[in-house]
DNA sequence: GACATCATGGGATACCATGGGAATTCATGG
DNA sequence: CCATGAATTCCCATGGTATCCCATGATGTC
C-alpha cells in the first residue's frame, strides 16, 4: 500500500452559524480514495485545538490497537484515548462539515477556522490562536536549529 | 479482509422503563453489513460498564479460543467469562436494544446510558461514572506520556 | 473572456431519538 | 396439555436536528 499523499498547507474558512465549515480542497483530495468521505477530529491533547485525520487513520490505530491482548491495560487506556473522543464527521457534497460545539468550545473557534497540515494529520484552530502559536514554534526551532532524519517512502 | 470501520465517539441516551435505548446511529451502521442487527454484550471485567461488540468480533472470538487445546483451563476459562455471560441484543427497527437489567444493575445504569466507542468496541457507561472514569484516564495518559507504535493496515 | 472549481449562504427533508401502546411469545403453574 | 400472566417484540407517532440539496459569487486557469 502507498504511502498517504500528506497534509500540506495552511487555509483560513469561514464557519457558519451551523457550525459548517469547508474542509480546504487540497484536504478533501488527500483523502478521496478513501470509502468513508469525511474526516475524524478530536481534541488535541497538546494544543489548543482539533487534531483530524482520515478514517483509514484511524482504522490503522484500531488494528494496533487492537494486536494488543484484549482487555489489557494498554488497549483499554489507548482505545479509551483515541476512540471515545473521536467524531467522524462525514463532508457534504459542497465539502463542508459540522463542527461539534464542544470542539469548538476548546479551541476557541467562532467564525473562522485555519487548517493547518501536518502530514499524516491536521489541525484546525482559531486562526489568531494558532498566529501565536505559530511564532512561538518558529521561534523554537531556530533556537533549536531544527533538522529531520529522511526516509524513502515505502512501497509494497 | 479489511479493516472493520472503529466505534467512534461517545453518545449518552435516555433509557426509557422498559431498559429500552437506542444504539446510536453511527455504532448501528458500523454494523450494518452484519448477518445479525443488533449487538453482543456481556459485563466488563474491569471497570464497572458493558462490554458490546457485532456478532461478527464474537465469532473471531470464538475461533481464537477454538485454537486453544478444547477443555484446557484456558479454553475452559475464557468461554466461562466470554459467551457464558453474553447477551445477544438484537435492535428493533428504530434502532433500540433492550439492556438485561443484571447488566444495567452492575453498570448503574438507571436513566442514561453513554455509549463510548472503544475501536473493535464498545462501552456502555453509567455517564456520571463514565466522566469519572474518564477524568483519571486523562490524568493517568497526560503522567505517563502516552505513545503508540503504528502499523500500517493490512491488506488481503 | 469563458469556464470550472471552491467557498459560502440558505432552506427543506429525512433521519434520529424518544414516547407509548398493542400484539406476540415464552415461561410457569395447574 | 392448556391457560394465564409477564415479558418481549413490533409498530406507530412526534419533535428536533443533522443531512442533503440548490444557488451564487469569487477566484483561478485556460
């Protein structure tokens, strides 16, 4: 199987008084092979924001899960995690979805909402929040000096 | 085999007099390619709620304990605690499953009932107690640092 | 300039959850 | 074996909301 084609950019939407919002094209496209038409979101756990991904993603998280002994801790405390905060959220056929209040409750969204990819997966938060959060991260990685260990995409 | 869609989120519904609540949308259509339209559940050993899954993980199970040496204390053990204590629960056509009140007793379910998607499967909590519960699990990831190696899915 | 695509706005409809009652089935007792 | 009561299943109705569908303007590409 290929390696998924990963989330790449930034995009600032607008949100509805529905709460819709449109998942940016070049999102929607990542994730067109896939059966189920939609993304899955959740809070982060590390931001302030909504971490989403597909769900064939989030099916590969099952089934790691899932190579745990069932009823171990480990699978009870990882599927607990990943599992029961997850809301697929399927697009509609102008690619928009529906935001659940409470997701954007934590992250502070109201009338806008930035996309923001990060390869496997993506974020969406208040677009001032992450505007801050974004001078902060490369402020680090220059003090840091950030540098990444390069692989060849695997093919089968 | 692919991989079977996950249970996702977490959905609270009312159970009316009759132990009656409905199975929530999206768990029912996780399920809706099933010979058998309803769900197994059986009491979890560790932690006060319902275990559920389909009919179709309850037959993997079956195989898996099948593999083990027939009337061994093993196999003699998990089919005690396995299907012994299962409850096929079929849903009528709105989508309601009737809770056998020995599993709503030892649960605390009274009036509610959240439905968390745990993956493969599922759990049926009193909702108090689930937020409880859910509120250590978050503490208890956020200490130990909570990491999963990822596989990708296989295909056949 | 034309056309296609994307994002946005709005409204109608179908689905979901909930409530209730009737009919059927099952277990039990005589 | 039959009758009866309890429990389960099936069916109908309803309100709310999520989903679906349509329209339009803006933007990018040819």
């Amino acid at each position: 199987m290929q390696a998924q084609t990963p989330f790449l950019g930034t995009f600032r939407n607008k949100v509805d008084r529905k709460g819709r919002v449109s998942v940016p094209a070049p999102f929607r496209q990542v994730l067109a092979g896939e059966s189920f038409q939609g993304v899955v979101c959740f809070l982060s756990h590390k931001v302030e924001a909504i971490e989403g991904c597909g769900m064939g993603f989030m099916s590969e998280l099952s089934e790691s899960v899932a190579d745990m002994d069932l009823f171990s801790d480990n699978h009870q405390d990882l599927a607990s995690s990943l599992f029961a905060d997850a809301h697929p959220l399927a697009w509609d056929s102008g690619g928009r979805i529906q935001l659940p209040p409470e997701l954007m409750d934590v992250a502070g969204i109201t009338e806008e909402a930035a996309f923001v990819g990060m390869g496997k997966t993506f974020r969406i938060w208040e677009p001032k929040a992450f505007s801050t959060y974004q001078g902060e991260r490369r402020s680090q990685a220059r003090q840091k000096g950030l540098s990444l260990p390069l692989r060849r995409a695997k093919e089968e």
